[in-house]
C-alpha cells in the first residue's frame, strides 16, 4: 500500500544519514499512513544556535525544500524550533512548509492558562512570543544545559526534571518544548509525569501541524495558487 | 487491522444517526488508521445556539463522553465550535477531550498575521478570542443565514463567499471557520479559492488536535494522573 503522505524533513544540523533520520522515524512510528524522507543542511555541524548560523542556514533550508518538493514529498517539516529558513522555504515551493517552533507555540496556545516554555536558549524562540503573547510565563533552561547534548547525560536529564517542577510550581498549566532534541531522547514523557500538566514534544506537534495542512490544501487541490501567508 | 486510535464525537444537536456520524466519516476518511464512534445529545433538535442552549448541554456533553470512554475510545471531540461542556466533559473522564473551537482558533493562531473568523453568532465563540486575541481582525456572519441550513441555500453560500472575499481584502491571512457545519457541506475548499488565503475547516482541527493529544497521552501513558489544564 502506498502511503497515504509523504512528509519530508528538514534538520538543521550536519549529521550521518541514520540520525537525520531520527524525527522521520518517531513520526512514521507515531502516524498510520505516513512516510517521511529526511535532508541535513550542509556545513552547520554544530547547527543552529544564534543569529549567525540561523541566518546562514535559511537559504540552505530553502534550497533542500526544492529539493524534497522534486523527490515528491506532500509537504515539509523544519524540524527546529527556531524555525530557521520557514519562510524563505514557503517562498521556494508549492507544497506546505511548516515549522517546529509556529507548530508547538499554537498548540501550547489551545490551553486555558499560562504557558511555560523549556528550551537551550536564554529567550524562546521567536514564534513561542509571537503566538502566545502574555500566554507565556516563562522561558527556562535547565541548569547547565547548552545544547541538546547535554540533555543527555544523567545531570542534564534531572535539571530538565526540576525546570519543569518549577514552571509547573509558578502556575504554568502546559509546558511547550522548544528545542526538538528533546524528541530525539525521548524526555516528553518522563518530564510530563514529573510536572504533572502536558508536556508539547515539538516534533510531535509539527507532524500534526503539517497533517492538518495536508488535509486543507488537498481539499482546496490547489485550483489556484494560494497567497501564502508571510 | 485494528484501528491505531478509536476517537469518540459527540454532536450537540439531536439528529438521526446517519446525520450523526457526518464529522466522523470525514475524519476516518481524511486520517489513515483512525475509527470514529459517533453519539448526539439528547433533547436539542435545535442544537446549540445561545447561553441556555449552551449550559443545557454541557452535562449531556459530559455524561455522553463517559459513555464513549466506557465504550473504549482513546478520545473524545465535542465536535462545536462553542465548545459546549468541554470542561465537563474533561473534568468527568480520564482520556483526552479537545473542542472544535479550541482547536481551529489555535490552528490558525500559527498564521502570521491577523485573522478573521467565519460563523453563524454575531460573537465569535469564546475560545477564538480567548487564543486569538488581538490576532482577532473581525467576525463575519454571512449576511441571511442564521443557522447551517442557511448555507446550503445558493444565497447562504454565495454570501458566505462574499464574506471571505471581504475579509481577505481586509488584511485577514488566514480565515478560521467557527461553525462545524461548513465541513457538514464541504465549503472550506471552496471558500479558500474564493478567498486565495488558507480557510480552516473546524473538523480537520478538531482530529489533528486530538491526534496530537492522543500521540502525547500514550507516550507518558498516565503514569501518574495528569492534572487537567481548566
């Protein structure tokens, strides 16, 4: 059987192919009827994680969205929370391109009360401000953690654990993660139980964002173009 | 194959049971892998239109999704853009709930840029200005319809597409729906070609948003008892 959408993914970060792959596999695992084709951004080892190398990887995100729009996929996950290069993508094909950042932030907004963000960056991400406004708490980073790697070893997990005990503690009524590592390691659920309010995985909010942009442009099948919205 | 998710819908109008599962065969449609359970409250032929209406069916609301629960769904929509007794219903079972409004409104609270709103109540239902905020450019009720029926009239969808047309010129970059009656006669597609910027269909929200919940609910599955956001 063929699969009902093909999603293709954007990281953000030079790696080896089996941990591009990463996000694809949770999504495939978690959506009946998906498929994922996964692209890393050439010479960004170390990512995104300033204004410098956000700025350098916009037009390489743009240039792979080409790229996975000629392969044939329905549409296009950023997988970063900083949404780096969306714009410039949704400018470069026909196909919807959504962000994990415009993705986690709406869904965090559905919920009745003040919203605490878990990230690796000293402010949230440009879309968590625009989308939740005074909705949002707080913007914490676990004690000692600078990049997603530090999530991983045993000191890094048990601050993660105490941030969100705190935005939980200060009110918070769901916590959005604004870094997808956070996915890659699985740390949702575990942090979730701790807090004792939901927890957003981003990488989970951004396939069922681009799900539901699926649905709605199939429905409209393009009979004519569509402003894009900026 | 068992379905991967069973979602339980409730309809806040008193029909026959062909009619009742309307939202539901849209969404197992749209989304591969999900089964629908579809149940009406009793006694309101008229549905829900106003204050009394909405307070007389939120227990209704309430006790159908514990009948849906002990049936076995994962989860539970209250397919109505008002979102009536979605905080009942919450509050009464231990499975996710999501409502129609809640979840176009912080769909299209992703958009960047004002948005305008679609329905039959001369107020946007509560959850669109609650998340939307100052996003919020304008409700629209299509000039002669007062309820869904109006829409399926020639002048109730010409004037509805009028509406959209008039709210795109306005500086809307997205248009949420905020009656489930558009999905019931399909307008979404064509409202958006008319409006050339994305139109939000209430049902496609309401299944993305219970995926999303249902994705992150199994994840942590309730290890502890999830405190409720209100």
């Amino acid at each position: 059987m063929s699969p009902a959408y093909t999603m293709g993914i954007i990281r953000v970060i030079t790696q080896e192919q089996a941990q591009v792959d990463a996000h694809g596999q949770l999504i495939e695992q978690w959506i009946p009827g998906v498929k994922t084709l996964s692209r890393c951004i050439p010479d960004q080892p170390e990512g995104v994680h300033d204004a410098g190398t956000k700025r350098a990887a916009a037009p390489k995100v743009a240039a792979l969205a080409q790229e996975l729009e000629q392969a044939g996929v329905d549409g296009i996950i950023v997988s970063c929370a900083d949404d780096p290069g969306v714009l410039e993508a949704r400018a470069a094909v026909r196909i919807p391109v959504v962000g994990a950042g415009e993705s986690t932030a709406s869904a965090a907004a559905r919920f009745n009360g003040p919203v605490g963000v878990l990230g690796i960056t000293p402010e949230a991400p440009p879309a968590f401000d625009r989308i939740l406004g005074p909705q949002l708490l707080a913007n914490v980073v676990p004690a000692g953690v600078k990049s997603t790697l530090d999530l991983q070893t045993p000191e890094g997990r048990a601050s993660a654990l105490k941030s969100v005990e705190s935005l939980s503690a200060q009110g918070a009524q769901a916590i959005a993660l604004a870094c997808t590592g956070f996915a890659t390691i699985g740390l949702a659920p575990e942090l979730e139980r701790a807090a004792g309010i939901p927890v957003l995985d981003a990488v989970q909010c951004e396939a069922c964002t681009l799900l539901l942009e699926l649905l709605r442009t199939r429905a409209t099948a393009f009979g004519e173009p569509l402003r894009r919205p900026e």
